[in-house]
C-alpha cells in the first residue's frame, strides 16, 4: 500500500465516523422529542365528569376495578382510541372511558386532611380545613411547596404541597 492509497482509506474511515456520529445524534434528539412529548401527554389533569368506570384494560369487557365518583381528579399516563390511562392518588392505575373525563387541575386532600391557609406560609392563618379526601380546584401554583385552591363551596386559600395530590 502506498501513502496515497492509506491517505485515502483514512479520509473514508472519518467520513464514515462523522456519519456514524450525526445519526447517533439525531436518533437522540428524536428520542429526547418523543420522549418530551409523552411526558407532557401524560402530565395532564384530568377530572370525571361524572360517575366513571375504573378498568384493569381499555375495554367495556375489561374487569372493572374501581367506581370513581363525579369530579374524582386523575393524572393521564397515557391514552388509547377512546380511553385513558390514568393514576390515582393511591398509586393505582387503571383504564377510564374517554368520555367520562375531562382536562381539569384539582387537588385531593390526604389523609390527615389539609388546612388551608391564607397565604402561601405555615405561619399563615388557616382560612379552611379541607378533610381528607376532599376535592379542590387548583387554581394555580403560589410558590414552591404551595398551590393556590378554590373549595366548591367558594372558600379559597393556599395549601401545602403535603397535604394534597395534585393531579397534573
């Protein structure tokens, strides 16, 4: 072999690295998308807008699992024609109709209930107690570790983050 011919070899070896290297990159970057995107997907809020169904698969023949009652918050997982994946508050998951949900960010008091203040701090007075299990309406984040709610009553105020589940 001569200079030329090894000079020629070793042009062609980095041409085929840098290729190498642009596909690798661009396969990341699709999947750092896709990625972003089922994340978003499965972050939405979502609320029943009526008594609904809790299913083990996304089927009416599916073994039904849970009854969730009307305005029961949700966080979509995933989604399928006609039906959502969702996770409770409990950790469990399961399949709900498409058509017994709604987007909606709410707010499920935990166990020991949430007294909510009114402001953003500890050190606030209450202005409600939300007992467990309780439903609110999230209207927004105040600052990190508070969201700002809304009881369908109309009392509103601000409530730790450990005291609730957000659905979203």
């Amino acid at each position: 072999m001569n200079a030329a011919t090894v000079s020629a070899n070793s042009a062609n070896t980095n041409k085929k690295r840098a290729l190498l290297l642009f596909f690798c990159i661009a396969v990341f970057a699709m999947a750092v998308m896709f990625a972003g995107a089922a994340f978003a997907q499965r972050a939405e809020g979502l609320v029943t807008v009526r008594v609904a169904v809790l299913f083990d698969a996304p089927s009416a023949q599916a073994k039904k699992k849970l009854i969730l009652s009307g305005g029961y918050p949700l966080r979509q997982i995933s989604a399928v024609s006609g039906w959502r994946k969702v996770l409770l508050s409990s950790g469990e998951s399961g399949w709900v109709r498409a058509d017994a949900v709604r987007k909606g960010r709410a707010a499920l008091a935990l166990a020991d209930g949430a007294i909510v203040k009114t402001d953003p701090s500890d050190s606030a007075p209450g202005a409600f107690y939300a007992k467990a299990g309780v439903v609110l309406e999230v209207l927004g984040k105040a600052r990190a570790g508070w969201w700002q709610v809304l009881h369908s009553e109309g009392e509103a105020g601000y409530a730790a983050a450990r005291e609730v589940w957000v659905n979203f």
